[in-house]
C-alpha cells in the first residue's frame, strides 16, 4: 500500500483488496507496535501471515483497531471487554442488516 493509499485511509475509504503491514496499521492508528499485538492476544484483529514480519491486515482489521482505540481512549474499557463490546456492535450490525433485508422484501 503506497503513501496516497495511506491518506485515503485516514480519509474513511477502506480499500478491502489491499492490506496493511503491521507499520502502515500503527501509522494509520498513530499507536505503538505493542498495542497492536495487544489487541491480536485478545483476539480484536487477526492478522494474515506466520509472524510479525509477514503480518497483513485487512480493512476490517483497521477499523477494529481504530474503534478499539477509540473505546480505550474515551471510556477507558480493557482489551477484553473492548473485544467483547466489538463483537457485539458487529452482532448487532448484522441483525440491523437482516431487518432491513426482511423488509424490502415484505
């Protein structure tokens, strides 16, 4: 991912064919490596690839970490029940979907 793809990132566009190395998602997140691996221990964002060397992270995995960071930051929750509160903002995403789906066809 070059440069310019890196701003469009920061502009909201997530580009689901490309992926991050471990560097671009701490510099797209402003964050350390370590919290990065923080939130892989706790199984936030799972990255693609045998070690951090190789590690690539998909859209998905940015915006995870970003909305990770975000509940940290302003309403100082820990990892585990940030993985918790992301698992259930996508479970309910997923049933707004299904309603929505349900309805247009009635």
């Amino acid at each position: 991912m070059s440069t310019h793809d890196l701003l469009l990132v920061y502009s909201g566009t997530v580009i689901e064919e490309d992926t991050l190395t471990l560097g671009q998602l701490c510099h797209a997140c402003n964050v350390h490596a370590d919290w990065i691996i923080s939130l892989i221990e706790e199984s936030i964002i799972e990255p693609q690839g045998e070690n951090s060397r190789t590690w690539r992270f998909s859209g998905s995995s940015l915006i995870r970490a970003r909305s990770a960071l975000r509940l940290q930051r302003d309403l100082g929750v820990n990892l585990a029940g940030i993985a918790l509160a992301l698992d259930l903002m996508e479970e309910l995403e997923n049933l707004r979907t299904k309603i929505k789906i349900q309805n247009s066809l009635l």
